[in-house]
C-alpha cells in the first residue's frame, strides 16, 4: 500500500466505513511509515473531538435566535 491509499483508507477506517480486506493492509503500512501514522492519529484525534463537540447541548437561547435569524433572511 502507498501513503496515498493510506490515506485515501484512513477516514473510512476511523469511520468504520472501510472493507475489513484494507484493515491489514493500511495497518501493516502505519506500522512502517512514521508520516502516514502521525497524520492517521492526528486525523483519529481531530474526528473524535469534532464526534465529541457535535454531542454538545445548544442552549436554547441560541437556538432560538439562529431560527429567528434564519426566518428573517
């Protein structure tokens, strides 16, 4: 596997999305390019924090004058 498959696999892996016949290979290609493995942890940690921040509660305050913004444009 090159590092432009890798990381053509590497949001489908994270996801869940990706064919269980990529796993080893995009697995065995991490565990030998320190590049492709530095930017595929970065990416798992970026896609985990924005998973975590989309959970968070909007006061509804908020979501009142986004509505009242939006039916005024």
């Amino acid at each position: 596997m090159t590092c432009e498959d890798a990381h053509l696999h590497m949001h489908d892996y994270i996801s869940g999305e990706l064919a269980r016949e990529h796993h080893k290979p995009l697995m065995d290609h991490l565990d030998s390019c320190p590049n492709c493995k530095k930017f595929f942890l970065q990416t798992q940690q970026m896609l985990t924090s924005v998973r975590n921040a989309m959970r968070q509660e909007v006061p509804s305050d908020l979501q009142d004058a986004v509505h009242s913004i939006l039916a005024n444009a």
